[in-house]
C-alpha cells in the first residue's frame, strides 16, 4: 500500500521525452501562463485526461446513473466555466489546455489586473496575499469557479491591499512615469553629446608658415571660408 504520509505523484508524464513538437509547445505554455516548471503543464494535463476519459465512457451509456453522471459532469465543467450550460458530452472531448490554464488562480489575477504579470501573480498567491471567499489560497493551480471570481481580492492584513502600493502600479504608469523622468533628464544628456562632439571634432591643423605675407594669405583663405 505505501506509506501514508507519501505524497503520491498526481500527473502522468509524457510517453516520450524527446518530441520537438510536445517540447516547443510546453515552452510557450510557460512563458505565457508564468510557470514554475513542466510539471504544472502535466497537472493540468492529467485534469483534462480525466475529464475526456469519463466523456467516452459515458456517452454510448443510456443507464439512469449514467444520466446523472453526465449532468454532474458537465455542471461541474460549467461552473469552473471551462464549458457553457448548454454544452454536450462531445464538447468535452474537443476541450484544449489552454481552456484549462485559463482557469488557473494565478492566470485569473493576471487578467484581472491585480499583477503587472503571470509571475508576480504567482508570488502574491505563494506569499498568501490572496484571498478567495475569505481563504487564502498558496496554490497557484487551483481551478478557481465563475462565481468566485468576484470574491477575489487581497488580504486586508497584506500591504498590497493599498492600491497606491509600488508593487500595484501597472505598467502603463510605469512606463509613463519614466517617459516623464527621460523628458526632464533630456537637456542634461544633450549637453553632454554636444560637449562630446567638441571634444570628438580635430583641431584644425595649422601650417608652418614663415613668412609674414604667406600668414596673412592664409588668414584672408581662412576668413573667406568662415
């Protein structure tokens, strides 16, 4: 049986470790979602395996079970708002995930706008910052209900709970602010290049002249220049 106090592992690994499609596409899905690791991808893999395995189970039975089975099912997928309540069994099996990912904690603070990205959002939740129907919730996975959405919010014990915090501050603003600091910086680094370019130009090389007329033809040749 194993020892109870194990940790059993909750997702399937992939078949085959080497393939460039499986490989490229799990990149992308780390950087765009701000994953910690591969394995995150496998969790949510392992949900969606399971979710389309009950389908095909389900849909060539006619039993009264199997009835209830399916309206549980795909109640469950509505309210995680994976699926519309007017979805079928089929649809479930057309489900990608990416439809998944958009469900995650941590995807959904960064879509609302309480983190500047998908790793910020994930350091709110791991620090507990987050709070979801008054719980703090540490995991960035956790599949999060549509009717939970508008309970989400920060800790009022948490600093970040201020809106003017540094850490808020979108990006935006962000920018906009070192727009305004360039602008103001600008004269500076001006008259700095221009000193530059002074210092960069030759000095204009005078020739040896010894007599007294040749210095005031090349004076004239100079100032007819000028």
């Amino acid at each position: 049986m194993g020892d109870p106090k194990k940790h059993r592992k909750k997702y399937e690994t992939p078949t085959h470790p080497w393939q460039a499609e499986r490989i490229n596409q799990e990149k992308e899905l780390i950087k765009e979602y701000g994953l910690k690791n591969k394995k995150e991808i496998w969790k949510m893999l392992s949900i969606l395996k399971k979710f389309k395995l009950q389908a095909k189970t389900l849909i060539p039975k006619q039993t009264n079970q199997a009835k209830i089975e399916k309206e549980q099912l795909l109640n469950k997928l509505s309210k995680l708002n994976i699926l519309p309540k007017t979805a079928q069994l089929d649809n479930i099996l057309g489900l990608k995930i990416e439809d998944i990912m958009e469900r995650r904690l941590q995807t959904i603070i960064y879509k609302k706008g309480l983190a500047n990205s998908p790793k910020q959002a994930r350091q709110f939740i791991t620090h507990k910052h987050i709070i979801l129907n008054g719980q703090k919730i540490n995991a960035p996975s956790y599949l999060v209900k549509l009717t939970d959405e508008t309970t989400l919010e920060f800790s009022k014990n948490s600093p970040l709970s201020d809106s003017a915090h540094p850490e808020r501050i979108s990006k935006l603003k962000k920018e906009i602010s070192e727009d305004k600091i360039k602008e103001i910086k600008k004269p500076k680094t001006e008259k700095l290049k221009i000193k530059a370019q002074k210092l960069k130009t030759p000095k204009m090389e005078v020739p040896k002249l010894e007599t007294s007329l040749e210095v005031k033809k090349w004076n004239t040749t100079q100032q007819m220049k000028n």
